[in-house]
C-alpha cells in the first residue's frame, strides 16, 4: 500500500511545531525545491501562460546578443576547442535555444563548444529537452559539480534570485533572522528567530536604521558565484550572470512571492508561487578576485544589450516587416532595455580568466 504525503503546508506545519520557527532560506527551500510539491516541480511556471516572463522569453535577441558576446568571450580566450558551454537553471530552455542558433554565424564557435545544462526541476528538464531536441550531444545534470573539466563559459540568467537567502531585522542594538512560525489559528506566520548577524556582515551605516529595518543576505548565492569563479580562473574561461538586483549593498525587504504574474503573500499556499529576491552583485568583484580571475565588470541590462547591439539586431530583425511587426519588435526590446522596464533594474555580472572583457572595459 502506498501512503499518500501530506501537503507541503502541513508538513512545514509539523515540522515548526517539532523543530521551531524556519530560517527564510529553509523556508524557501521547501517551497520552491520539494521533491512532491516544490514550485520547481512543475513545468509551467516561466512564459505568458506562467507566472512570470524573463528577458528570452520576452524576446530572441536577448539570447542572440549573448550569443555573441559568448563568440567575443570565447575568441579573448583564444577560441579555445574544444570547451564546455554551460548554463545554470535554464528554464524553458528558451534562451539556450537563441543562444545555440545566434551563434551559428560563427561555425569555429559552433564545432568548439559542448553544451551542458545545470537544472534540478525534471519538469522543467523535460520541458529542455523538448525545446532543443533539433541539438545533438546536449548533457543535462543535476549540479554543477558533475559538468566536465575544461575551458567553461559559463551564462545564468535569473537563476541566482531563485536561490534561497536569508533576512535580519534590526531590533534594538541586534539584528535578529526573520523565520516562520505558526500562529494561534494554525496558519504560517513571521516572527523574529534568535539568530543574529554580526555588525561586520551588515553594510556601512547599520547603526542610523531605524527599528525594524532588513537586510537581506545569501551565502548560497555567494557561494555558486564562487564556484563558477573558481573553475573558471582555474580552467580558463568566462561567466554571465543576469538578474534583477543592486550593485551596491543596502538595506530593505525584496522578497517576493509572484503567481499569474501579480505579487502573492509568500506564506500562503507555499509551493505555488516563485519566490525571490533582489540579488546583491556586490560580492561577487571581489570574490572573483580572489578566486583569481583577471577581470570582471556590471552593467545594467540596459548598457549591456545596447553595447552589444540591441538596435542594430533589433533593425535587422525588423527590416522588410510589416508595420505591426516592426512595432512589435521595438516594444520588446524597449522592454528589455528602458531602465524604467528591466534594463535599469536588471544588471549583468560578467567574469574572465583574461583580459580586456567586451563590452564591460
Ligand atoms: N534562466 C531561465 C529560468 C529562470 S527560473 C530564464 O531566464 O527563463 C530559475 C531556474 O533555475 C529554473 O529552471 C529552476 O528550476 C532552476 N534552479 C533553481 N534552483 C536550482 C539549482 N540549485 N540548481 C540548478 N537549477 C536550479
């Protein structure tokens, strides 16, 4: 006989009760990661019929262009042949797809490159599969840590803000990690854990926030941005990572639960909804550095798609279209790049073995 689980609210429910309040970061573990009922198990969350739409999903040039800067990156490092092409929680598979066929212009790059997909959600895999069945010799793994060695070029794209992070609210002289608990109705509720964080950790002028003030942490984050770092000074190679975030550390809650593309309150129905937060690039120079790469550099969306020729792609594409068509176009990559839409909120992390890095110098 099969014993049916019970559903992910219950059991967190359950597990407060034996165990205490939940870190936010446990929290959205659970949430987004659980093997029955974790939001990443379902295969339809990212596009218009979904949740949420990312930059590829709103348009193929975002892909093409950073299929060109992956041909500008991979020709810095010499154009190395043969070298490992490898995209980290690849979603729909959609900007993969762009990215393979944009850089067919260049058929060195195209015999160079094996293709290699780090995604942990078997719906979403299966969705991959589908989309790039036409591509030969694609691997998909469960972690990074099973990619093979060699020259990595590495590109994520909102990947990191799905990663689990934590929160700390300033309460007096402390600031104390903001957990979930239960409540008197039996229903997930926040309430200040007993963990604090060190005031070296917290950034400059913690001392003037007022009460109730948060910040926001992920070593998680940091530690996958390390990761690909390290393999990247030690194998030779380059990464991209793209989402939505600051370049400079501050104070504030961005957490965000959104379903049906509208914003959802994270502690109902968990497991339903994408949940996320802003991503601090500010980290991730120094410990790129440190891991002894020679040259990293951020660029809002914006900056980075017009450097690499949105206009220019966006008139070829257009060129010999319909009105409408043409109109079409223009939205989209207005979208993509107005910093009133994603361009402005939106940066791109971009890391190299070598020196100079287009188009970040
Ligand atoms: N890059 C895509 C999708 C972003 S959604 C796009 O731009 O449309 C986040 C993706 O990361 C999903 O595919 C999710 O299943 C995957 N993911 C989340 N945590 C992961 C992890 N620890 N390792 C690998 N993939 C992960």
């Amino acid at each position: 006989m099969t014993q049916s689980v019970p559903a992910l609210e219950d059991r967190m429910i359950r597990h407060i009760q034996m165990t205490g309040p939940l870190p936010l970061a446990e929290y959205m573990h659970w949430c987004l990661a659980d093997k029955t009922d974790g939001y990443y198990q379902s295969s339809n969350a990212i596009g218009r019929a979904g949740d949420f739409i990312t930059a590829p999903e709103v348009s193929q040039m975002f892909g093409e262009l950073i299929g060109i800067w992956l041909i500008q990156a991979w020709q810095a490092l010499g154009s190395p042949n043969p070298c490992n092409l490898v995209e980290l929680g690849p979603g729909n598979g959609t900007l993969m797809a762009d990215i393979l066929r944009g850089t067919r212009v260049d058929p060195a790059f195209t015999s160079a490159v094996s293709t290699h997909l780090v995604e942990t959600s078997p719906g979403l895999t299966k969705v991959q599969q589908q989309k790039l069945k036409e591509h030969d010799g694609i691997e998909w793994h469960v972690s990074m840590d099973t990619v093979p060695q060699g020259t990595m070029l590495y590109v994520a794209n909102e990947f990191l803000d799905a990663l689990p992070f934590r929160q700390y609210v300033k309460s007096g002289k402390s600031w104390l990690e903001r957990c979930i608990s239960v409540d008197e109705n039996n229903t997930l509720a926040w309430v200040l854990g007993d963990g604090q964080i060190e005031p070296d950790a917290l950034p400059a002028g913690h001392q003037d926030e007022p009460d109730g003030a948060v910040f926001e942490i992920s070593t998680i984050r940091e530690g996958f941005v390390k990761r690909v770092c390290e393999a990247v000074a030690q194998q030779g190679g380059c990464a991209l990572f793209v989402d939505y975030g600051h370049g400079q550390s501050g104070f504030g809650d961005t957490f965000q639960a959104i379903s049906k593309h509208s914003f959802a309150n994270p502690l109902e129905n968990p497991g339903k909804a994408d949940l996320t937060s802003h991503v601090d690039f500010s980290p991730f120079a120094n410990l790129a550095i440190k891991s002894g790469c020679k040259k990293t550099g951020l660029l809002t969306q914006g900056e980075f798609l017009l450097r690499t020729g949105l206009l220019e792609r966006a008139g070829m594409l257009g060129s010999g279209k319909s009105e409408d068509e043409k109109k079409r176009i223009k939205g989209e990559a207005e979208r993509l790049a107005l910093p009133d839409q994603m361009g402005g909120l939106f940066k791109v992390f971009g890391v190299s073995s070598t020196a100079p890095l287009w188009p970040f110098d």
